[in-house]
C-alpha cells in the first residue's frame, strides 16, 4: 500500500504532485459541504412542501402571487387570488406557504413602567 502511494507520488511529480491531489480533493470535499449538500437540503425541503398541498392553505408562489388552493391535481394547483378568480399554476411554482398578517396583526405588548 505504501508503495503504491509511492508511486502515485512519483508519477504526479514528486511530494509536491503529492500535496496537488490532497489539495484537490480537499478542495472537492469543501465545494460539497458549502454548495451541493445544502442545494440538496432546501430541494428535499422544497418536495416535502410540494407534497403536502391540500385544498385550503394559503400559499405564495414564486412569482408572487397569493392564494388559497381550491384544487389539487397531480401536477397543479388553482389558486383563488381574489373573490371568483381562480388561477392554475404549476406545484413546482409554488414557493411556500404565506403566513399573512399574522405576525403584523397580532397586538405588541409594551412594558409599562410604573411611575413613582
């Protein structure tokens, strides 16, 4: 075994061809950690969302548009953007589900200082 890394040396032109290898695998490994395995993460997370529409939630899609689903088919949904205007769009359009006013709506608590 250590003769054959030997020879790989030697063939890749000595130690320093040795050191080009591991830095490029290295490199190899650093492209996975920082683009791929994330890209396959938020994809994962993208086809589980996809996969659990059902009539009644509210989404947004990537263009922008909000609605509620009314239908779910095998490859697109209608939305209701408005009161009787319903629109077909691509699953895979959907970007995900719209949260709304909620958070903006629900009424701050501010701390009151008792005044003395």
């Amino acid at each position: 075994m250590a003769d054959s890394i030997l020879i790989l040396a030697q063939a890749a032109g000595g130690p320093g061809g040795m050191m080009n290898i591991v830095f490029i695998i290295g490199l190899f490994a650093i492209m996975y950690f920082v683009m791929i395995r994330p890209q396959q993460k938020q994809l994962k997370k993208h086809q589980e969302l996809i996969s659990s529409l059902k009539k009644g939630d509210e989404v947004v899609t990537q263009g922008g548009l909000i609605g509620r689903i009314q239908n779910v088919l095998e490859r697109e949904v209608t939305l209701e953007v408005a009161s009787g205007t319903r629109i077909r769009v691509l699953k895979t359009s959907v970007a995900g589900r719209y949260a709304g006013d909620a958070a903006a709506a629900a009424p701050k608590v501010e701390d009151k200082k008792e005044e003395k």
